[in-house]
C-alpha cells in the first residue's frame, strides 16, 4: 500500500522552479562576455566576427534594460508583470535612456545628417552604427529580447529598433543585430515588426541626395541671407524621420513611414519655407516663384515621399 501511495506522489509533477530575473542577469552578463570572447576569436571569418560583435553588444544593451526593469521593480513593486513591463516601456519613450532616445520608432535615425547620407550611399549603415555601443545598433528585436531574458515579458517592439523580412538582405534601416539567417528563420521576428521601411538600392541614393541636397541648399541660403527659410528647411531634413515615427508613438497603430502625421509636418515646414520665402507674394501677374523656391517646392515633395 505504502509503494503505491509513493508511486503515485512520483507520478505528480514537480514544479521547475523558475530562475529570478537576478539569476538571468547573472546568466545575460555571462552572455555578454562570451559573445566578446567569440568576436575576437581569429578563427572566425570576417562576417561571423561583425555578427558576434553584434549579438555581444546586443546582450549587453538588453542586459541594461532588465537591470533598469530589475530597478524598477524594486521601487514600486507590482504584482501584474504585463502592466510593469507596460510602465517600463512608457518611460524608455520618455527617459533618458541613451541606448533609445538616439532612435526613432519606426526604425529611422532620429535625425538625418550628412553621415548617416554618405552610409547609405554605401549601403553599409548598420556597419556604421556598430561602432556607436549606445545608439541604434545597440538595439535587440523584442524576439531577441525574449530568447535572452526567457520568459521575461519583452519591452514593446518600439523600444528595440526594427527588422525587416527582406531576403535579399536589408540595407541601410535595419537596427537588429541579429544575423541574415535569423532575420529569415520563420517566426524569428515579430509580426508587427513587418511594416519597417527597408532602403536599398536606387531608393537609399534617392533618399540620400534629398538629404544632402536638403543641407546644400539650407547652407546656400543662409549664405545668402535668407536665414529663417534655411532654418525652417533644416529643420525639415532633420526631423523627418521623426515626425513620422512619433506619430505611431502617439497614435499607437502601425503605420508605415507615410503617417498622416509626418505628411502634415512636412507640408507645414514646406509651406512656412515657402512663404517666408515670397511663395505667396502676389503681384499684379499672378503668382511668382522664382527658381530657388521651385527648388525649396521640390525637395520639400522629395523628403515628402522618399522619407
């Protein structure tokens, strides 16, 4: 009687129990230091070498992000994961968190600079970037995120730069670090991470002529006295990117890049540089433009649809 009682209580499942987020931050700062070792191993071929320079800083950018979680759990703590990891994601879009605020959310630059023009141009933008720990290359996927952490609920998709499905390999807008073989494994990346803008080809020079010619002609003008039209085109090709990525922060859906947001920010910027500019001085003829601000028109339509 007694072996069938024991027999049944060791049919009973045992419960695992599960590691503390201290424990899996033991286990992500191991992560990081062996990622290290393996990037510096002089066996590895050039392209495996950049990848796991790329995943050991990925780690160790997820790696500060559960610490903040781990900290922000002990101050206020809270019985519902799903809501504090909520809370946690709302402040990364407002804090000073150095590894987000330096990128948009939609997966462009926070701002456009003749550096990250001449890194499309050569279609090399996430070697650029892998150099700067603290901005966007710095950043994971949230399926990375939650392949790291385990069963820690990962920080909304936002907070982690885009990826793109794109087989032939994404050039220039892609912030994951992850390989091109998990960026194509089946289920590797979320769903609603789909909607990234990829640049490449023709597109990425199309775009990168906008931008450089956006700061040529802002710099002419201002040369020329026409200070507050090149501010407000400056201004313009900055913030591009921006204004279409805070629109999804704000409105919370997943929009493309053209939001009803940066369409209207554009044409705003665009019709206060053409009229400080004299677009709509009229005279007894009718409406004048003169070449330079046909100039302004166009690139203002430009960064309207390239951007």
């Amino acid at each position: 009687m007694s072996d069938e009682s024991n027999q049944s209580q060791s049919d009973v499942p045992i419960e695992e129990r599960q590691p503390t987020l201290a424990e899996k931050l033991v286990q992500a700062e191991k992560t990081v230091g062996l990622w290290s070792r393996v990037a510096l191993d002089p066996a590895l071929s050039p392209e495996a070498a950049h990848v796991a320079r790329n995943m050991a800083r990925s780690s160790a950018a997820a790696l500060k992000l559960a610490q903040k979680a781990q900290q922000h759990s002990e101050s206020t703590p809270n019985p519902n994961p799903a809501s504090q990891v909520s809370t946690i994601g709302s402040d990364l879009k407002t804090g000073p968190n150095t590894s987000i605020k330096a990128c948009s959310w939609d997966g462009l630059p926070a701002f456009w600079t003749p550096f990250e023009a001449w890194a499309l141009i050569k279609g090399r933008w996430e070697e650029v970037n892998a150099a700067d720990v603290g901005r966007n290359s710095s950043l994971m996927t949230s399926a990375e995120f939650g392949r790291t952490f385990g069963s820690l609920p990962p920080l909304p998709n936002a907070a982690f730069g885009r990826a793109s499905r794109n087989s032939a390999g994404p050039r220039a807008m892609s912030f994951s670090s992850a390989s091109p073989a998990e960026l194509a494994a089946p289920g590797s990346i979320d769903q609603s991470m789909e909607t990234s803008r990829t640049f490449s080809g023709p597109s990425s020079y199309l775009l990168a002529a906008f931008i450089l010619a956006g700061f040529a002609v802002s710099a002419v003008m201002a040369l020329t006295g026409d200070l507050l039209p090149a501010a407000c085109l400056l201004a313009a090709t900055l913030l591009s990117p921006t204004a279409s990525g805070g629109a999804k922060v704000v409105l919370r859906t997943k929009f493309t890049t053209h939001t009803p947001f940066s369409l209207l920010f554009a044409l705003i910027l665009g019709f206060v540089s053409f009229w400080l500019s004299g677009f709509f001085s009229l005279s007894l003829s009718g409406l004048s433009v003169s070449g330079s601000q046909w100039v302004i028109i166009g690139l203002t339509l430009g960064f309207l649809f390239a951007s």
